[in-house]
C-alpha cells in the first residue's frame, strides 16, 4: 500500500486546520483553548506552517499521478474560497461553516478514488462520509455550548442505519466503518458527562478511524 497519499493528505489537513484556528485567533471569534495556542505562538508555528506547505507542494507535485495533483489544485481552490469566505467577509458564517468543513474534508479524502465513484452507492458512501465529518465539527461545539436544540445520539444513530441500509450490499466493508464511526459519536453523546472536554475532542476524531480496523479485509470488495 502507496502510503504517501495518506501523509500529504494529513499534512493538508493540519495546514488547513492551523490556518483556520489562526485567523479565528486573529480576529478574536473565539477563545477556546486550540484559538488560544495559535493566538499566542503564530510566530512559532508560521514557520513550521510555511515548511510543511513547501514540502507537501513539492511531494504532491513530483510523486502524484497527474489527475489527482489536477483534482488536489482544484480542491485547492475551493478551500482559499471558504478561508476567504469565512474570515474575510463581514458576514458570520458559523452556521455553515461547519458544513463547508465537512464536504470538504470529505472530497479531500477521497480524491484519489474520484475517478472510482461511478454508482449511486458509490455517491451515498461519501455523503455519509460527509454527514460524520459534519458530525465531528456540530458535536464538538454541541457538547462545549451546552446546548439542548438537538440530540448527537440519536442523529448518529440515524446515520449508522442509513448507511448500513444503503451499502450493505454494494459498499459492505466501507458501510460497516461508517456505521462504527456514527455509533461512536452515539457512545460519545452517552458519555459527555463523565469526560473532560478536551478528551470529548480527541475522541471525536478517533470516532472517525474506524477505517484503520476494517484494513485488514482490503483484500475483498469495499
């Protein structure tokens, strides 16, 4: 297994997330812990910031094959959009925001296997996918805010039955992960209370390895 798709793509997502948290430090939108961190030592980290952008650019455009650099500059794109969106103009965008997080965390972990999507399971797969990275993003501010206006349980339940509805046939191995990710945002939503804060976010992320325990069967049809 081609293990250099899988680094640029967490290169890039730190690289974005770090410009995110930066520039909500700069413009004082929040004061959770993470802005604090950037706010404090954005000098420290430009220029391991600038780095990493150097060497992934370079790795990405010397060792990917040509479709996916092209698709990878166009996600690109769509990216300094939502920066620019997001933290240039007037207008709060914190109720999308979250959603422009999802879709697009989600196109960037697939798009090696773009070209691959040809069936409507093929479709629902990476807009469930979608709706968990969502979930990642609302949950956390969900269970920081206090806020009653809807249940992170039963809403990941009801993505775990879809997608064990729409893809146990066509997509079973990559159905059975998103269904364990969902279920672990519902374990995560019957916990909140007994875990900090800062473990509900980790483990918010690691509710979306699941993949990494099915690698094992890659050998059989996904």
């Amino acid at each position: 297994m081609d293990l250099l798709p899988a680094v640029l793509l967490v290169a890039a997502v730190w690289l974005i997330y770090a410009a995110d948290r930066a520039l909500d430090a700069w413009r004082g939108v929040d004061h959770q812990p993470r802005h604090e961190f950037y706010r404090r030592h954005w000098r420290a980290v430009l220029p391991v910031w600038v780095a990493v952008l150097a060497i992934t650019g370079w790795l990405a455009w010397t060792t990917l094959a040509p479709a996916v650099f092209v698709r990878g500059v166009w996600l690109l794109g769509a990216v300094v959009l939502y920066l620019g969106a997001v933290h240039a103009l007037p207008v709060r965008l914190a109720v999308v925001k979250e959603a422009m997080v999802a879709v697009l965390f989600a196109l960037g972990a697939t798009l090696a296997a773009w070209n691959q999507v040809r069936t409507l399971a093929d479709i629902l797969t990476v807009v469930i996918f979608s709706f968990l990275c969502w979930m990642n993003c609302a949950a956390i501010e969900h269970w920081e805010s206090g806020s009653r206006r809807w249940s992170v349980g039963v809403l990941a339940a009801c993505v775990g039955f879809a997608a064990i509805l729409c893809l146990h046939q066509q997509r079973p191995i990559l159905g059975a992960a998103e269904t364990a990710s969902a279920f672990g945002f519902v374990l995560l939503d019957r916990s909140r209370m007994r875990l900090s804060a800062d473990a509900l976010r980790v483990l918010a992320d690691v509710a979306l390895l699941s993949p990494v325990f099915f690698l094992p069967l890659v050998g059989i049809p996904v």
